[in-house]
C-alpha cells in the first residue's frame, strides 16, 4: 500500500487494477509463450488450438490469464482461450521461470527475462508467428490533486533513460 507505507512512486509491470493510484506509462514490453524443450518433446504445440489445450503455467497478476487475443505476422487478430488452466500458479515472473526451466508446460514470460534461455536452447518460443499484446511498465503513485515535482521529475529521468529494446532496463 503506497499511501500506508508513504511511498512516493512504485513501478508496477503488466495492468493496474488499483483506482486509488495515478499510473504514468514509462515503457512498453513484449511477452512471449515459451516451454522447455523435453516439455515439447512431450506435447507438441503446433497450431493455437494445440497450445490453448496445452498445460500452462498461470501468472496469478494477470488480469485474464487465460484469455489473450493474439496477432499473427499477417496482422491477424485471433482469440485464444486457454482451456487446461495449470496445477502451477505463481505470482511472479522468477518462479514462472523456473516452472517453466524445469518442464512444468507453457508460461507467458517477458522477453527481456527469457532472452539468455532462448539464446541458449533451455526455453524455446511457442508458436512465434503469434504475438500476445505488449505489456505496459508504469509508475504509479498515490492520487493527488497536483503531482509533486519530485515525481514528476522521477517519471520525467525514468522515460528519458528507459531502453524501449526488449532487455532488461539498465537505469
């Protein structure tokens, strides 16, 4: 609770529920479907039914979790409704990692945290002719009526030093 713990400013990843904060969009990333390799030796994922069907590793902060519309390379909208919501459900993007490392099923992942896996074989990207919506990176602060200058002033460095590549931000 930013208010009780007199915080000034969180940063807060993916959507915001909470009414009771202002939230200022800093940047955007991407989130990928990734599995372990002897997982998809197991269970082939080949087309968007296949990977509705398939075991997923559910983030728990996600607002719908198992409903995404997803794009194609051709700018294709499709909705992909996940029917086998996992035994494995966590509510951070480290243990969806590991679920993930250690053959757990699919987890939905940001880019930047899975590149090294991908690069080195342990994840592999599922079905990546479909791309799922961008996820925002906010800062977010208690609703006043005037934002003070020392945050302004802190959203303003954040934007202005943010990498908008897809790693890990380096402030």
């Amino acid at each position: 609770d930013l208010i009780a713990e007199r915080f000034d400013v969180a940063i807060r990843l993916g959507s915001l529920a909470d009414s009771r904060y202002r939230a200022a969009l800093i940047s955007r990333f991407t989130i990928l479907p990734v599995a372990a390799p002897q997982w998809l030796a197991r269970h082939p994922v080949s087309s968007l039914e296949s990977l509705a069907q398939a075991e997923w590793i559910i983030h728990e902060r996600l607002p719908t979790p198992l409903r995404w519309t997803v794009t194609n390379n051709h700018g294709q909208h499709s909705r992909l409704e996940i029917s086998k919501a996992g035994k494995i459900s966590v509510d951070s993007a480290r243990s969806l990692m590991a679920f993930a490392l250690a053959g757990s099923g699919v987890a939905l992942l940001p880019q930047w945290l899975v590149n090294t896996a991908l690069e080195d074989g342990t994840l592999i990207h599922v079905l990546s002719d479909y791309h799922f919506p961008r996820q925002g990176i906010y800062a977010v602060y208690p609703d006043a009526r005037h934002v003070s200058t020392k945050v302004r002033a802190f959203i303003d460095f954040l934007r202005s030093q943010w990498d908008c590549g897809e790693h890990a931000p380096s402030l």
